[in-house]
C-alpha cells in the first residue's frame, strides 16, 4: 500500500510528459519526413510543405504510419498581409494531397488545410510554415533540460 501513491504518481507524471509531446512548438523542433511543418490535427499529424504556387499535405497517424489519401477532399487557404487564395487538394499518392494556384510565398503567411478523408468529416490544421522554429534548447519538454 505504500508504495502504490508513489506508483501512481510516477504514472501521471509519465503520461502528463506524452501530452506536451504534441504542441506546435514541440513539433517544430522536430524534422519533417519531407522538410515540411507538422501539426497535429485530432488523430493524424498534417505536414505541409509550401513552394511557389505549389501546396503539399502528408497525412499520418501519430506514430509516423501513413493515411491513405485515396478519396479525401481537401482545400488549403493561404493568408498574408498582401492576399488571400484558396488551394484544392486533391489525393496524389500514398498520403499525400497536392494542389496548385497563384500565391505568394511572404512571411507572415498563415495556412488552414482542411482535408475530409472518405467516411469522415474535414477536419483542420493551421500552420505559420515561413516561420522558423524556436532553437530546441528553449522549446524542450519539460524534465529535458
């Protein structure tokens, strides 16, 4: 009996650590499978990968699995301070959605992907993808110092 408070205690701190794992600013410290920005979006992460006039959205579970993209629609709206544009994605591989349109890459340039995979509903994901990540030494985990 003794020693189940501090085994117990010992549990909640070891399962209070796996929900800081997913922040955004945890995240971004991490490296992309394709240089992109990661996100968590529900039960999926969404990467972004933004090139002139060119939006990319690899969709995986949390363990880094890949999700189907066969049959989901998708949009991504790009904002700036100068513009406003909307993207549609369309599936264009294993678990990537793809589309193309006139934007301009600029700095302060927000992005909400929204993707509907079949049988769900859309579910959304914002991203600042110009923005480049805090130095890993001040946006570690709590106890990783």
């Amino acid at each position: 009996m003794k020693y189940l408070k501090p085994s117990i205690l010992a549990l909640a701190l070891l399962f209070t650590q796996g929900a800081f794992a997913h922040s955004d600013e945890y995240l971004d410290t991490q490296t992309a499978p394709h240089g992109g920005q990661v996100r968590m979006v529900q039960q999926y992460h969404y990467e972004l990968v933004v090139k002139a006039n060119e939006v990319s959205v690899y969709i995986t579970d949390h363990a880094g699995k890949e999700i189907g993209a066969q049959g989901a629609t998708g949009t991504a709206t790009i904002l700036s301070s100068k513009s406003k544009a909307s993207v549609k994605l369309v599936p264009a591989g294993d678990n990537q959605m793809k589309g193309s349109g006139k934007f301009e890459l600029a700095p302060d340039m927000k992005v909400v992907v929204s993707i509907a995979l079949p049988g769900q509903t859309a579910l959304q994901g914002r991203f600042t993808p110009m923005q480049q990540a805090s130095s890993t030494s001040t946006s570690a985990m709590p106890g990783q110092m």
